[in-house]
C-alpha cells in the first residue's frame, strides 16, 4: 500500500528513469503486521530502506515519519520513536526525477493504493531534532534472547550507537534483570560509530521471562546524551531426549501451533540471489533481514517451538531466463524441456546448493531453535534424460558405455521396443539399457548430488541439524533417492482409503535401507482435493453441509476426522522418527490462498492424537524396533523401467493394490527391492 510515490518503479531495473526520486509504501508481513518500506534512486540504480516490523491497527491514527540524511541513512519512526534504521555506506543524495508526487498510491497504476485516511503530508528539507541521530542501544543483527537453562557462555549482544554528529565520550552502559546488576564503560564514540557490548546471562535461573533494563550515557561537550531500552530474556527449559517430531509443513502462527501440539514448523532462512552472486558462503539474508531472522528464532525458542529451514536452491537457479537458458535440462536433439528442472551435474549447480546450505547454517548457527531443514521438493517429477556433452561424459566415465540410443525419457524403454528382447522376459544384471537407467537415477539426474550439497553445507557449521527430503519415494524403486540427507519422508493423501498411507511409508523403509543410518518420518495432507473427494454439490440447498453454504467454490478441503486419525495410527504403528502435516489453512481458520477451512472437529482430533498419544508414547514409540515380517513384496526396478511398473510414491498400479491387499489380510508386508536382494538373499 503506498503512502507517497514520486519513483513509480519501486524494484530493481537497470533504465534511467527507473532510479530516480523516491517512494514509501507499507509492504504487509502479515495478519495485521506491516514494514515500511523507502525505495530511493540515485541515479544509476535505487536502494531499499526498511523499518522493524510494525502493528497497524484499525480505527487509530498513527504518525509515521522517514528521514535521510543524504549520506545512506534512512531512519523510520512511529509517534516520534524509532522503529528501525537502515544504512547503506557509499549511498548519497537522492536523484530528482520526472514524476509527479502521487500521495496514497502508487504513481500511474491501479490496486496499490492506501486503504485509509492520510491527514498530513510534510516534506522538509533538512531532519527536525526529534528525527535526527541520537545515542541509541539497539540489539546486533544477530542477537540472541532466549537460551536454553544451564547454556554455556549466554549473553544478550547490543550495539551502542552514536548516532549524532558528534563524538561523545565518558561513556558507559549499565544493565539489570532478575535482581542482577552489571555496567561497563565505553570508549570514545566518534560521529556515527558504534561499539559492541556483552550482557551476560545467568542461565542457571529458573526459566521464565525475565525483563531487561539498559541504560547508555555519555557527554558531548557539556551535555550528557542518554539511552535506555527495555528488552525481555527468555530461558526456557532444557529439551527432554527423544522427544517425537510434530511438523507444520508449512507456517502458521505460533500460538495456535503450540495449542494443537506441533513441535517444528518450516521458515525461510535463504536469499539464494544473494549467494549466488557471491559465489561463496556467505551471509545467508541481507543485513537488513538478519535482525528480523534473529527475533524469529528468539521466539521460536522461547516458544520451544523448532525452525525448519525450507531450502530449495537447485530448483531456483531454473526460475529466472537467463539462468534457465544455461542450466536447463536439454533432449536428444539438444533443446530444452518445457518443464524448468537443471541439470545436476552442472559443477556451479552443485556449488550453489553447497553454499546455501553453508551460509545458513554458519549464519544462524548460535541459535537452538534452528534445527532442521528440508532440502529440495517435488524435483524428480520433472526431471528428465539430460544430453549436454558432461552428460554424455560422465556416463562414460562411469561404465565405459554410451547412453542407449533407444534411451529418450527417464521412464525407460518399454520392452516391446528392445529388438531381441528376451521371450522368457529375463535380463542380465549387466543389460546396457538396464545399467544406464541405474545410473540415472542414482547419479546421472545429479538430484541425489545436490541434495547431498545442501546437506554437507548445512553439516559445516552445524552437525547437529537434521536435514530430510520429501517426497523421496516419488521415484522408481532403486536405493539413493534423497542423497545423504538424515530423513526421508512422503507426503500422501488419505483418500479413497486412509490405511494406504502405510504402502509409501514401507517404500520410504526400503529406500532408506540402502544408506545405513537413514531414517524415516511420514507426512499426511491435511488438505483433500475437493474434485476427488466432493466433487458434485448437491443440487438441494437443504442436503449441502455448512462449508458447502459458505464457499461452494472451494476446492481444496479439510480431511475427515475420521480419516486423519486412521492414517495416524497406520504410520505410527511403524518405526518412524516423526510425523508430519501440510495444509495449515484447512486445519485452522486463516487467511487462504486455495486451502480452505471446512471441518473444524479435523484439528480437535489432531490434537488430542499429539497430546495423548505422541507426547507420552513418543519417547518410547521412538526406541521400538520393527517386528520381523512375514510377507515380502518386490518392488522391481527392471519392471518399472521396461514394462512401466511401479507406484512412484502414489497408491496406484499393482503393486499398491498388491500392499493394500495384504494390510486388509492383516499382514504387514516388508517392500523389497531388487538391491535388497542382491545384498541380503530372501532368507528372513
């Protein structure tokens, strides 16, 4: 929404015209929450400013106010206090432009206007007293508030900035909280500089909001300039051991999480555009977002609630033309697929996603709350045979064979196309169609590699992260699918029949028998397709249920009570590591984009299934091994690539009804794989 603009463009464009003059406009982070925003241009290209996060709330008049001093400083301020402050060295004077000054939208377009009353505009020409620098304390970029009780080494972070044009000196800070007391002096602050203080923290207290009082003098000339910030410090309890993951894949607002029971959510903690033009780790967000990162995780900790980053860079690098262009999986006859996926064995490819996992996990390494990430989603869906020369040259060098000219697509070839096909429909391990499809789908798509990459990256700073891929059985059945990630996981719909759900947690068990070590969790959607559940309204109002009244168009709806709670007890009568649900804004009311609220009895059973089942049992559902299975089902890798076989993590083909049979028998089937065999026989 945008309060003033005389800029029009208020994004990057490297035209004239677009790098001149200024705007400020409210960019909206959420319900209710808002950041104000300062695009300047200056000339040759612009720079944003932002504040801190802000409330705006209906029905109350506010006085907002944005200085710049002409030198790469823009402060923000509401009601005359400060809200935040960016600067960027090297900046100057504004560029004056050609536009008109538009009050309440955005110059020469539609839509972007303010939804309110604006009072009063003044520009002035130079900063009034009460918007100019002063002696602040703010906290560092990446300060930490919440700490684990008995946590070595605790301390708050803070910046003591100068902020005038003078330099003050007999400074010093002092602090309280808790009944505890501390002060330090300081060094000379020069105009505009700034020190580094340490408030340490006695984790050793009980845990509990404890507040935090800081107070800065120091003299300019004869007058005393003085700071005081209120702040909160958090210790929460430390965590208990084998505590069963609850996942929101996905975000929703924190206090409804806790009271539904969930122990993890995904955020975002990556600006891929800015490691990959740095072309090294580095820090994984601007400056200006670290600070928000920061209070992020602070509350997430305080909340005992754990961060999961969703990093998906290999997917990103295809998202933009140019990129696309060079990194993009090519055919046979050397042009692009429609469908953006890169190719993995680009060697800058797989150095990217290495060091986005690196940056991240060395920039936000100090905080507890970061604690997992998901690499990569739904990538091998378009994967394709990939032809550029290093394709052909890397499969080379693995078997000291050419890629099979009947091989156009990562479904195989079909055996009717093979002349000399075997009557009896036998192969030998060593068949050249057969070889090159193994090698594709472990190595040649170059997935498994990238997934690989984030995950060393994020093990470089912080070992103890736990990284997964989902959905990892959307792929044939052949061990590698996830690279070296800890966990792999599957998300699946319930419907037609809920305890279907235990076919792709059993395919995720045999994937990750191939990596020693590897774990499994399992996923359920919340959300169900309303074209494959409800598809038909009924034509008498009368007989419609209450969703059906209030948003007939919806079309993605809740899942059945009834549904969720049997597809919980079938994936969590097996030995996974943690379970997971996706559809946040049709479990709880909340703003939607497609998922809509239907059912509110869907989240009462969730609820009560984390509360009394998974957090008294999952300590020790978490130390259960697998009872040993009679029945055995083969999941061929040679049948799917050469008579189109397989489930590829979904509840169809014969194999699936195959799995469904036997769990109707009341058996519990062990999947197999071909590699399975190899290495193990079918002895029990």
């Amino acid at each position: 929404a945008f309060l003033l603009d005389k800029k029009y463009l208020h994004y990057p464009r490297a035209t004239p015209q677009a790098n001149r003059d200024y705007c400020l406009y409210l960019r909206r982070t959420g319900p209710g929450t808002f950041r104000l925003v300062a695009y300047l241009g200056y000339g040759e290209d612009s720079a944003e400013y932002s504040s801190q996060e802000i409330i705006l709330e209906p029905e109350r008049w506010v006085h907002v106010a944005f200085s710049y001093d002409g030198a790469g400083v823009g402060r923000f301020f509401i009601n005359g206090e400060s809200v935040g402050r960016t600067a960027q060295p090297g900046r100057g004077p504004v560029s004056p432009g050609q536009y008109d000054l538009v009050i309440g939208d955005r110059y020469g377009s539609l839509y972007s206007g303010f939804p309110g009353w604006i009072d009063q505009v003044r520009i002035l020409g130079s900063i009034p007293d009460w918007a100019a620098g002063r002696l602040e304390i703010e906290l560092a970029p990446l300060a930490r508030t919440a700490f684990l009780r008995m946590e070595r080494d605790a301390a708050v972070e803070l910046v003591i900035r100068n902020d005038t044009a003078e330099s003050l000196t007999e400074g010093e800070i002092s602090w309280n909280y808790a009944d505890q007391q501390g002060d330090q002096k300081l060094a000379p602050l020069a105009a505009h500089s700034e020190a580094r203080v340490m408030v340490l923290i006695d984790t050793r207290l009980k845990a509990d909001r404890y507040p935090l009082t800081v107070i800065a003098r120091a003299k300019s000339g004869h007058k005393t300039c003085e700071a005081r910030r209120e702040l909160n410090v958090v210790i929460v309890p430390r965590p208990l051991p084998n505590t069963m993951p609850v996942v929101m894949w996905g975000t929703g607002d924190l206090d409804r999480l806790q009271e539904i029971g969930f122990t993890h959510q995904l955020i975002n903690l990556a600006d891929f555009d800015r490691i990959w033009k740095e072309g090294k780790p580095t820090s994984a967000v601007g400056e200006e977002q670290l600070s928000d990162r920061a209070t992020m995780l602070n509350e997430y900790l305080a909340r005992q609630v754990g961060a999961i980053a969703t990093l998906s860079p290999g997917s990103w690098v295809v998202r933009e033309a140019e990129r696309q262009k060079r990194f993009q999986r090519i055919g046979r006859n050397g042009e692009p697929y429609k469908d953006p996926n890169p190719c993995g064995l680009f060697p800058e490819v797989t150095w990217f996603c290495e060091n986005v996992g690196a940056s991240v996990s060395q920039t936000f390494k100090k905080f507890p709350a970061f604690q997992a990430a998901l690499i990569h989603t739904e990538v091998r869906d378009s994967t394709n045979l990939c032809f550029h020369e290093h394709d052909r040259a890397a499969y080379r060098t693995k078997t000291w064979q050419e890629i099979p000219d009947l091989a156009a697509s990562k479904w195989g070839v079909r055996y009717e196309k093979v002349s000399g096909f075997p009557e009896n429909r036998l192969i030998s391990d060593d068949d050249p169609i057969l070889t090159f499809y193994r090698w594709f789908w472990k190595e040649g798509d170059g997935w498994n590699g990238l997934h690989s990459a984030v995950h060393r990256g994020l093990k470089s700073a912080r070992p103890d992260i736990w990284t997964f891929f989902d959905p990892a059985v959307r792929a044939p059945s052949i061990w590698g699918s996830g690279g070296q990630v800890d966990v792999l996981s599957q998300w699946t719909y319930s419907y037609p029949d809920p305890i279907k759900i235990g076919q792709a947690t059993d395919e995720l068990f045999a994937m990750a028998d191939g990596r020693p070590g590897q774990q499994v969790m399992k996923m359920t959607q919340i959300i169900w397709y309303r074209s494959q559940t409800a598809p038909n309204l009924p034509e008498e109002e009368s007989q419609r249920a209450a969703w059906e009244k209030e948003i007939p168009d919806a079309k993605f709806i809740t899942i059945a009570p009834d549904h969720l709670r049997e597809a919980f007890w079938s994936k969590i009568s097996r030995p996974i590591r943690g379970i997971m649900y996706h559809g946040w804004g049709s479990l709880v009311p909340a703003e939607h984009a497609g998922y809509r609220y239907t059912n509110p009895e869907t989240k009462e059973v969730l609820r009560d299934l984390i509360w009394n089942v998974v957090r008294p049992l999952g300590p020790t559902l978490l130390q259960v091994p697998d009872a040993p299975s009679d029945v055995a089902l083969l999941e061929s890798f040679t049948s799917q690539m050469f008579a189109g076989r397989g489930t590829y993590g979904w509840g169809r083909g014969w194999e699936a009804d195959m799995h469904l049979v036997l769990q109707w028998a009341r058996l519990q089937p062990r999947i197999l794989y071909e590699e399975t065999i190899l290495r193990d026989g079918l002895a029990p």
